[in-house]
C-alpha cells in the first residue's frame, strides 16, 4: 500500500494547499481593508449575522476562484 503513493503528488497537493490558503488570506486582508469598517469586530463582537453572511459568500467566491486557478 505505501508503495501506490507518490510522494510527488502529496507534496504538490501540500504546496498548492499553502499557496491556495495564502491567496485567500491576502484576498480576505484586502477586502478587510476596503471596507468602512473592521469586519471581524462587526461580526464578532456587535453580532452582525447580515455581514457574516455577506462575508461567507465572500469567502466561498475567493476559495473557488482560487481552486479554479490551481486547478488549471
């Protein structure tokens, strides 16, 4: 069995994942900071479901234009 993995594909699959989760966090910081406001506070500690839903589909947008991107 552990001669059917190819330490190839697992490292590129650990890189990729690294890299995909970086392009988020910048896209995230980004619009963090385009915003008139500090999302985290806003939805943290004021409790604001409306943004954290807005920022959600946010999140899964980025996350599938970037896994589009490694993918291609």
């Amino acid at each position: 069995m552990a001669g059917m993995i190819n330490l190839g594909f697992v490292i590129n699959s650990l890189l990729f994942s690294f890299l995909g989760i970086f392009v988020f966090w910048v896209a995230f910081l980004i619009i963090d900071k385009l915003t008139p406001y500090h999302l985290w506070k806003e939805i943290i500690e004021e409790k604001n479901v409306a943004l954290a839903i807005v920022v959600g589909a946010m999140s899964l947008g980025i996350c599938i234009i970037v896994a589009a991107a490694i993918h291609a």
